[in-house]
C-alpha cells in the first residue's frame, strides 16, 4: 500500500485517489481517515459489541429521528418547565 505520510495505509493509494478524484480531494479524504471522531468510534464500538440490536436502534434513529427544536413537544415540554422553575420578572 501507500507509505506517503499522513495517508491511511489501509485504504487505496493517495496517487490513485488522487488521479480520480483531484489533490484536493485526496487531502480532504487523508483529514477525514485520519481525524478522531469519538461519538461515531463509540457507536462502531457498541455496533461491534451488540450486534444487530444497535444497528436496528441506530437506523431507525436516522429514519425517524426525534424532533427536539421549536415546536416539537419534547422542546415544549423541556420550555415549559423551565418557564415554571425560573418565572419572568
């Protein structure tokens, strides 16, 4: 594989990234194969320890995801009592 530095040695060639898709391109993809991510190495982990329980959760999550800004319930909900604790003066 490729031993220039900073580049993945597990994933293709920098060169041939970068004959196909551009030098830009082939820096961007060594950043991203090479910069920590620790929710998304977490969530690999507990897709490796628990199987499909986690996949099933996780994709369902990204289809129907739970709203949480103005208007949602769980927002109004959450406003509403902190409305109640902290009244306006």
């Amino acid at each position: 594989m490729s031993t220039e530095p900073n580049w993945p040695a597990q994933r293709s060639r920098r060169s041939t990234v970068a004959a196909q898709f551009g030098a830009d391109r082939a820096d961007l993809m060594a950043w991203a194969l090479t910069t920590a991510d620790p929710l998304a190495d977490a969530v690999v982990d507990e897709i490796h320890e628990q199987g499909r329980t986690v996949r099933v959760a996780l994709a369902t999550g990204i289809a129907r995801p739970t709203p949480c800004g103005p208007g949602s319930t769980a927002w109004s909900r959450s406003s509403t009592a902190s409305r109640s604790k902290h009244p306006r003066r």
